[in-house]
C-alpha cells in the first residue's frame, strides 16, 4: 500500500527572494529620487520578453523547451519531506517481504503511485538479477538526469540572452532618439527610456532566469537523491536483508549535516 504521494507546498524561498529583488530595485529607484514610471515601459518588456523568448525557441529543441516550461512549478513549489515518505514506504514493503515473500509485492504494485520505485519494485518481484536491476536502474537515473538537466540549461540561456537583447532594446530607442537631436530636452528624455531596456534585461536575467535555472538544477539533484536512496532499499529488499538493516541505510540519506536522522518515524517506518 502507497497511499503517501508525495505533495507539493509552496516554495516561500523563491516568493520572498523575488519579492526582496524586486522591492531593492524599485526602493532604490525611489530613494534616488525616481519614479515608477520611469522604468515602466511596455515597449521595452516587449522587446525584451519577446527577443528572449524566440532566442530560446532557436536554441532549444521544441521537447527540451517544453520540458523547461512544465518544470517552471519546480521553482515555485517544492515537495513535502519526499525522502521520508519514500522510507516508510521501503520498509513497509521491505516487512512485508520478509514476512510473506518478495512475490507478495505483487499486489502492491497497482498502489505505487511512485514510477521509479514501481519499477524497481516490478523488477524485484519478476525475480530479475540483482546485477541487472541495478545496472537498468542507474541507467534510467543517469537517463533521467542528463534530460532535466538540459531543461534547466534553456532557463541558463535566457539568462545568457536577455542582457542582449536589452541592449538591443536600448540601441533601438537611441535610434528614435537620434532623430530629435533638435529639441536637447526630448534627447535627454529618449535616452533615459532608451536605456530602460537594459535594466528589463540585466533584471529579469539575474532575479529570474538564471535563478530558476540553479533552483532547478537543486531539484534535479534532490530527486536523483531520492532515486538513489529507492534504488539501495529495493536491492536490500532483493537481499533479503532485515528491515532494520534497510532503514540504517536509508537514513544515510535522510539525515541532516549534523548527522542526525531527520525522518518522523511513521509507523509504517517502523522494522519489525
């Protein structure tokens, strides 16, 4: 039985750092004695989120990018304790192997709601060989990794590309202004929006994309973690190894820096 799916909360990290970015920009626009309006331009967001925007469909295979626009939730939204839950879940099967047999699983196997774990597990009961689960299982990690990894790299090319194209938003308005050389005022003017451009670029680059991109890159490593972590309680499973010794293994994983398991104790966790 797997009725612990693994749930996702708000990430307050990413709330507040964007809120703290935009608040710093905005609040030192104003002590310096500026305005909203000064940066509020609708042509210059255009230009930049749209030469962004294309820039990166060039780049990226459409699979890739549209990989890269579902995994944007991970940046906002973050898993609740999923090393724990996939814990109680091991040594909940891990008991009922030693006590009834590993083919037992089988009627687990349509409540996995986990597919990495549903497959390791399928493998386990189809009596595969230890050596080649493993092998398949790490492969599939490997596999796994280097696809997410690449969408993580197209938000690191946004990054790359919208200080560029704001540039090129602030060369466009230079242009516009070149010519109304005759009024010094409206130069002065057209300049100051010119640039506008670039700050939309330098900032939604730095506060935005390359952010997400190691926010990403942070998921990606959790969740091979995790995947590593279900991998060596299924092969302990397949030893046939006490459930005690399959927890002692597994809270290598879930423990913090200090050392100290951080796991609840479920009673689903619990050897027998």
């Amino acid at each position: 039985m797997a009725e612990n799916a693994v749930k996702l909360k708000l990430d307050w990290m990413t709330l507040g750092g964007l809120l703290l970015a935009g608040g710093g920009i905005v609040g030192g626009l104003i002590l310096e004695g500026g305005e909203l309006k000064d940066v509020a331009q609708v042509t210059a967001g255009i230009i930049v989120l749209g030469g962004t925007l294309g820039a990166v469909m060039v780049n990226t295979p459409g699979p890739v990018l549209r990989g890269a626009l579902r995994r944007l939730k991970e940046v906002f939204f973050t898993p609740e304790t999923p090393l724990i839950t996939a814990v109680d879940e091991i040594i909940f099967y891990a008991n009922k192997a030693r006590k009834t047999g590993i083919v037992s699983l089988e009627d687990e196997l349509p409540n996995v709601r986990d597919p990495f774990l549903k497959r390791a597990l399928n493998m386990a009961v189809d009596g595969s060989d230890l050596s080649e689960m493993r092998s398949a299982m790490e492969l599939h990690i490997v596999i796994e990794e280097h696809r997410a990894e690449a969408e993580a790299k197209v938000f690191e090319s946004a990054g790359g590309y919208a200080p560029t194209i704001g540039i090129i938003g602030a060369v466009l308005g230079l242009i516009q202004v070149m010519k109304h050389l005759d009024d010094i005022k409206e130069v002065g003017h057209g300049i100051a929006v010119a640039f506008v451009a670039t700050v939309y670029g330098v900032a939604i680059a730095n506060v935005l994309f390359l952010p997400a991109a190691n926010k990403i890159k942070a998921r990606i490593a959790a969740e091979t973690e995790r995947r590593e972590m279900i991998l060596e309680g299924v092969v302990g499973i397949v030893e046939g190894l006490n459930p005690k010794l399959i927890l002692q293994r597994l809270e290598a994983y879930t423990a913090d820096k200090s050392g100290k398991s951080t796991r609840g104790g479920g009673p689903r966790a619990m050897a027998a």
